[in-house]
C-alpha cells in the first residue's frame, strides 16, 4: 500500500533532482577518460539542470574540479531561480539566446558539448518557432561545436510507426517523418551531421524516446489518467520508456563514443506495453482502470524503438518498470507537483 502523502514540498523536489543528477561509476569514468570542460547548450529545459548537475558531481567525485574542469550551462534561463540553482551547485551559467547567430561570440569554447536546444509542445500552433529552435538554431551550434565532441539531442520521432509485435526502429532504418516536429527533428540532425563532416568533429546523435521524471512523462501521464478516473486508451498499445537518470547518464557516457561519421543512437528502455503500465500503476495506486480501443490487432502501427545498438556500446541497468511505477504512484497520490505537459505519446497525427 502507498501511503498518500500531504501537499508537496520543495523538499520532494529537491529529493528527486538529487537522484535524477546522481552519476554512476560509469558516468564517472567516463567523463575522468575525456578531457576538457562540458558545455550544456539549451540547459534550461526540462532534462538540462539535472544534466549539468549530474555532470559537476561526477567530475567532483573523480577530482577532476581540482584540475579546473568546468561545467558550463547555456540558456536564455527565464527563471531565474533555476540559474541561481544551477550556480549554486558549482555550474557557471551564461544567458544567451541560441537561436540568435550573434550570440554565440560570447560562448566559451569547450571539448565537449551537448547540445539540447528544441521545441517540441506548440509546434502545431507555431511550426515557424519549432523550425527556428531546432533546425536554425541547429545549423548555428554545429558551427560553433567545431573542435567538441558532441551529443546532439535528438527524437525518435524521425522514425515512422512500426508493427506493435516487431522489435522496433533500428539506426540504420531510412528516416521517415510524421508532421512538422518529427520533420524539424531530422532537419537538426542534418544540420550537425553537415557540420560533422565539414569539419571533422565526433558526433553522436541521441535519438531519445520518452524519458520519464515522475512529473512528466508516459507512466506519469498514465498515472494522471487513472487518478481522475478517466479510460486508459490502448490505441497505441507500447511504447519504449527510460528513467531521465539513466538517459543523463548515458547522455554523458556517450561523449566518449562520439565519432566521425557520426554515430546515431536509440536511447531508451525495452518496449513495454500499455496495458501492463496501466494494471501496474493501479495495483500500486490500489485504484481500478478502464481501458478502451484495442490492443489486439498485430498490425497496429506505432512508434518503437530497438535497443540493440545501445546495449552493446552503452551497457547499462536502468530502472525497472516496475520501480518507475511505484515511484510514480507515490509521487502522483502524494499530490507533488507535475509539468502539466503530457507526452502525448498516444498522437497518431504527429501533431505536438
């Protein structure tokens, strides 16, 4: 039984940024094996402070502070207090608008970069803005990235939807866009693929599907579904899920498999599908839940990724599903606060 808890607090939150920025000795000896300072571009999103975080700890667990390696976060930072935060922790901030060309002259260079400027939510409403975050924003960073290596932050979405019984998008599989977003995504890795070659640097693109924190994600939007006793669709009957924790550390990690050519990578958790998250988070919510459509038909379509290349060069033991969604279920019945952005990893339109 999970006990539902009172009001949420800052200390929630604080506990739950500690473990989502806590590195790995993986992490660690990564970043130990690498030389040079990290710049985190677009950190002010919802994955970027706890990646800056987690990349200033793990160069201070292996003494690499003392050898004045810095961790550098870029973004516009509208909160302040979230800047305040990140300084706080030993992380140098600069305010700077990455879609603007002008502003990158005030940028230090560093040896390793990750890139993570994008727009995603609004892009029905505003395509021109998710055109300029992530494809012209793009063709400004890659420029700039010249001499780093290089994680570029990318979607699964520039896959098209593959058969629910199959085992999901490989690397090598042609790029095939579903609507504005997914267009734009592949448009940003073109742009850092053609700096790649030009310019020679390492460069690995992170194809990330659906990392889950518990105040956002597939298992908390299935979560919210279920608290306030609305059906669970299964329309879209899987999906492929990683605990933001894991994807901040393999994000790190793979700076140092970053290669020319560049190397494309699916980042994420096995398929799980629909059905099972939602019977495991009612059981740990002890709530019931309805499920409508069907999961039945083999060929339904949807968007899935295979992980085979990522557990050869990236081992790694992520969170189970099962812990995910005890987590969830606590944090969601405790009343802590959510991002009010769902996923909306159940859009068959490709509209965001």
């Amino acid at each position: 039984m999970i006990e539902r808890g009172p009001a949420s607090t800052s200390q929630h939150e604080d506990d739950l940024e500690e473990r989502l920025s806590r590195p790995d000795d993986a992490t660690r000896d990564a970043l130990r094996n690498i030389d040079g300072d990290v710049l985190i571009l677009g950190a002010g999103g919802k994955m970027g402070p706890t990646l800056a975080r987690m990349a200033r700890r793990a160069l201070d667990d292996t003494g690499q502070a003392a050898r004045g390696r810095r961790v550098i976060a870029v973004s516009r930072f509208s909160n302040t207090a979230a800047a305040a935060r990140l300084e706080g922790f030993g992380i140098e901030i600069v305010r700077a608008d990455l879609s603007d060309p002008r502003a990158y002259a005030k940028l230090p260079a560093a040896r390793n970069a990750v890139w993570m400027v994008g727009q995603k939510f609004g892009t029905t409403g505003d395509p021109v803005g998710t055109w300029t975050q992530n494809v012209a924003a793009a063709a400004f960073g890659a420029e700039f990235c010249a001499g780093a290596r290089v994680v570029c932050f990318s979607s699964g979405n520039v896959y098209p939807r593959s058969p629910r019984t199959g085992a999901g998008s490989t690397e090598n599989d042609a790029l095939r866009p579903d609507g504005e977003y997914a267009a734009s995504c592949i448009g940003r890795e073109r742009m850092f693929e053609s700096a790649s070659r030009r310019l020679g640097f390492p460069l690995v693109l992170y194809r990330l599907f659906y990392a889950c924190d518990l105040r956002y994600g597939v298992v908390t939007d299935i979560a919210l579904r279920i608290l306030r006793g609305e059906p669970v669709s299964l329309a879209t009957p899987g999906a492929n899920i990683i605990w933001q924790g894991d994807a901040n550390r393999l994000a790190l990690r793979a700076l140092g498999i970053a290669a020319s050519p560049a190397i494309a990578l699916n980042v994420t958790g096995p398929i799980v599908s629909v059905r099972e998250i939602a019977q495991r988070l009612a059981n740990a919510m002890e709530k019931g839940v309805e499920f409508v459509d069907s999961d039945d038909d083999p060929n339904t379509q949807t968007l899935l990724a295979d992980t085979t290349q990522l557990r050869e060069r990236l081992p790694f033991d992520g969170m189970t599903l099962d812990e995910l969604c005890v987590q969830a279920a606590r944090w969601i019945l405790g009343g802590h606060p959510v991002l009010g952005k769902p996923t909306k990893f159940d859009a068959r339109d490709g509209k965001f």
